[in-house]
C-alpha cells in the first residue's frame, strides 16, 4: 500500500515499552502482535509516530538495552512476521516507526564479546579490555553511568573491560571500522523492512579518551549538574574523558548518512552539565533532528526549567517530554496536574515525546523490593532511581481482573485504581485531552512555532509564539500563582482554576507581539 508518510517538522511521538504494552499469548509478557492489536488507540490520539523501544533479542538484564543480536527479534517479543505485521498496521494508520538504535554497547552474551571471551584477538578489539595495573586494580579510575567502577575483570581473558553502563554492557569501540560497518548494515537492515526513524540510545556516551586518562574530580558546581543522584559516585567525577559527547556529535553525521536522509532521528543525552549545549550540536543541520535531555523531567518541566531551556537551546531541536521507561511516571494522580502538563507540552515548540499510559494520567506505581528485576533500582534500592515503576503494564480495561494486559500473570504487578481509569477515558476526561491538544498543536502548527517573548515567575510562566496561526499568547499559572491568566472566553484552549493549575491559550495578534 502506498503511503505518504514524510515527517512533519516536530513531530508528536509515542513512546511503547514493548514487554508493557499489551500481551498476545497470555505469557504475562507484551509483545509485538499486542502492539499491533492496539495501535488504533495511539493512532487514535493524533500522534505522528511511535518509537519502540529495544525489541532485540537481549538476555533482558537491563531491560533489552543489553542487546545480543541486533538484527532479531526477541523471541518473547515475537517473529520478524509479527515486526512486518506491526510496521504495516502502523503505517495503514498514519503512524511512522522509530526504533532504538543501541550502538553504544552490546550484551555480555553478544557473539562478539564471547568470542573475545574465548582469546579472539579481533573480536576483542571492538571493545576495549586493557590490563590490570601492576597491583590487580582497574586501568584508570572511570566510573559507570550507574555507579560502580566501569571496569569488570575477565579472568578468561586476564583483562578489565570497559563499560559504561551495567558489567553485563560492555562498551563498543565505535571507532573500529568492523563495529561501524556492523553498525551501518544494521540501520539500512531496519530502514528496509520499513522503519522510518531512530532513537539513539546513549548518544551522549559514545567514544572515550584513548589515552585513558583518569577523569579529575567533579567541583561542587558540575557534581550537582551530573546526571544521576548525589549519592551515585558517579556524580564525583567531572567525565572529561570516559564519554566525548562532542565527538560524538560529529560521529552524528556519519549516523545521519547511514540512517538516510528521510529517516527521522534523536539521541538520548544522558550528560547533564552541558545538556542543552550538546543536543544542539548533535541536531546542527546534517545529524540527528533533535535530540532530548533529562533537565525537564528531573524539573517536572517548572517553569525555571522552561526558562533555561529557552535561554540555552533552540527548542525546535529539543524533544519535550516527562515520562518514559527510565523514569518515575510524572503523573501524581492529580488531572488537573496532567492535563496543565500535557498543555505546556504541547505547546513548546519543537517534538513531543508521550510515554505510554500517561494519556491516562498514570501514576508512579509502588513495587515492593521482591517484585523488582530492574539491576539499578535494586541497586540503591528504595532510594532510586525507580525506572521499573514505569514499567508496569498498561491498563486496557478498568473491569478486568489484569486489566486488558494479558489473560495470564502480568510480569510485574498491576494495582492501577480501577475508578481513575474510568475518569481518563471518560467522554472529558484526560486522554481526550490528550486528543485536543495534539490536535490543536497540529492545525495551529505550535509545535513548528517560535518563541518570541518569555517572562516566568517561580510558579508562572507566559509565551508569545509565532505559530503557523498567527501569534500565539500562553499563560500558565501553578497554584497559588500570583499571575492572572486573561478571561478564558475567547480563549483556543483553556484549563483549570485561578490559584490551581491553570492555563489559557489565545491567539492575539495585536498585543505582545
Ligand atoms: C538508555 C536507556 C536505558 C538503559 C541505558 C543503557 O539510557 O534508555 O534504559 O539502561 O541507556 O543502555
Ligand atoms: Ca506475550
């Protein structure tokens, strides 16, 4: 079948966490015929895309970014019959398909690594192993994203290697001619089978310092911009050398060149002292079209983290978003809250990154220690970071005992509450106006829309916006907020109370302009 399906400038995108989604065959496990069966829904909200994230097969230890053969689907997941099926259902619908790209590392039980395992010299050469120092101890003193040492000892080999993540995540030379070659094959493998666009996971990560210096210690000011809790130790390094995101950068060019140039590509950065600086020069005309930070989230997108991230970035180039499989659900059980987000959201110019449930305002589930697989929340366990809550299965239908997920066992368990569902789905309820406002951001084109004037308070923030409808005047007031939003009757969208969570959208083309 014949589709148009070119990319809008900004476009709105649905993240789905595929082992959540929706379970085909009563394993308790989403997987890829479950997507398909409820991709109406998503196409439904009026978005432009989804993103999948990791399907491949993976031995799961951190989720399926652990990845063992990146050209196959993961059995639980389904057959590469089932990823053709999903892609074509997507695109009969209007929707195009990004997938992750996870180039930065591979599994432990990846070929390659156990080939190295095994004394294959070559084969080791795509990693980076290097010998203990003469008193047994790790080459240099890199620190893991997540926080213990990023170097792991292999006896087989009587060598550390790198890795940036978990031990079971080795790090790739991405340098190496084979790694770019494998790397290059398996982008046009998925573009032929119909993929539209990517999700690089990591970006931020790729490449070190060859000369393995030992990073310096973070000053007080970079240890609080470090990604990650204060009580990680990774935060005490200032990681001038174990990533070089601005090589990285450049490296985007040559992603761009693999991927084609219709394809639709972002990067996931995880370097949060120079967060906004680096996405926009990963999204510099011929790389990647935008890219996204965790300033938002780690903020709930208030509006001092708004006005920075105007201050320091094009935000046409930076993908908004609040929630996705890596962090705790922004939702709080409270609408008004979500519907004023969504807003905000929606608003920005620049893509829009919606995870999966949050349509329905779900909140952070809490897991108690036994029920969770994932290796970082264990880690710190309960102190963070709390990336499995996010992962709980989608609630399908308010009235079954496992709410529409699977007729089996949900994989983690589902304790949604069964009588806000009903309010979400409700004729006025939040998912429509998750419908609204996506809509409305689409006609109005405020998502390819710029900023002209901003002013915020702590608790208030107003745009005026060039958008594809003339000027676009916006309020939004947190509660208690000083600020009175304008008379809300001629207004294109409206939302909330005076001194909750308001927000009042108005075209105006004679004043502020
Ligand atoms: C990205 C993924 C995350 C994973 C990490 C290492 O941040 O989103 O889930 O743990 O990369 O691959
Ligand atoms: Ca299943």
């Amino acid at each position: 079948m014949a589709h148009d399906l070119r990319w809008p400038q900004a476009p709105a995108i649905y993240q789905i966490y595929p082992r959540s989604f929706a379970d085909s065959n009563g394993d308790g496990i989403g997987d890829l015929p479950g997507i398909t069966s409820r991709l109406e829904h998503v196409a439904g909200l009026g978005v432009d895309a989804i993103w999948l994230s990791s399907i491949y097969a993976s031995p799961w230890q951190d989720g399926g970014y652990d990845v063992s053969d990146h050209r196959a689907v993961h059995p639980t997941l389904g057959t590469m019959d089932d990823f053709d099926a999903l892609v074509d259902r997507a695109h009969d619908l209007g929707l195009r398909v990004i997938l992750d790209q996870v180039l930065n590392h591979t599994s432990c039980e990846h070929p390659w690594f156990l080939a190295a395992l095994a004394g294959d010299e070559a084969m080791a050469g795509r990693y980076l192993f290097r010998d203990a120092r003469p008193d047994g101890t790790q080459p240099n003193n890199w620190i893991s994203q997540f926080g213990p040492p990023a170097w792991t000892w292999a006896h087989q080999r009587s060598q550390f290697y790198f890795h940036q993540f978990l031990a079971c995540q080795p790090s790739l030379d991405l340098r190496h001619p084979e790694v770019k070659a494998a790397h290059r094959e398996q982008m046009r493998f998925w573009r032929a089978r119909g993929v539209d666009g990517f999700r690089f996971d990591a970006a931020s990560s790729y490449l070190w310092d060859e000369a393995l210096t030992d990073n310096p210690v973070a000053p007080d000011e970079i240890r609080k911009k470090n990604t990650g809790e204060i009580f990680n130790p990774f935060t005490f390094q200032h990681h001038l050398h174990d990533m070089l995101p601005d090589d990285a950068a450049t490296y985007a060019t040559t992603l761009r060149e693999w991927a084609g140039e219709d394809a639709w590509l972002m990067g996931e950065m995880t370097e949060g002292v120079r967060s906004y600086e680096l996405a926009m020069e990963f999204s510099t005309p011929g790389r990647l079209d935008a890219a996204y930070t965790t300033d938002l989230p780690a903020n709930c997108a208030g509006p001092v983290a708004i006005a920075d991230l105007l201050r320091r970035a094009d935000p046409a180039r930076i993908v908004g978003w609040l929630s996705s499989h890596d962090q705790p659900r922004h939702g709080s059980g409270d609408f008004a809250q979500a519907a004023f987000l969504a807003a905000l959201m929606a608003v920005l110019p620049g893509p829009w990154l919606i995870y999966q449930g949050e349509e329905w305002g779900l909140p952070q589930p809490g897991l108690a220690k036994d029920e969770v697989t994932d290796p970082f929340d264990l880690l710190y366990w309960p102190d963070g970071p709390g990336r499995e809550g996010a992962r709980v299965p989608m609630p399908w239908n308010a009235d079954d005992p496992e709410f529409g997920f699977t007729a089996g066992r949900p994989w983690l368990p589902m304790r949604w509450n069964r009588a806000d569902l009903l309010a979400a789905v409700s004729v006025s309820g939040l998912a429509a106006t998750y419908r609204d406002l996506i809509h409305l951001r689409r006609k109005q084109g405020w998502a390819s829309g710029r900023v002209l004037i901003s002013d915020h308070g702590d608790d208030w923030l107003t745009l005026a916006m060039q958008t594809g409808c003339g000027c676009l005047n916006a309020w939004f007031a947190w509660p208690g907020a000083t600020l009175k939003p304008p008379d809300a009757s001629d207004a294109v969208f409206a939302h909330g109370q005076r001194g909750d969570y308001q927000v009042v959208l108005r075209h105006d083309d004679t004043k502020r302009t």
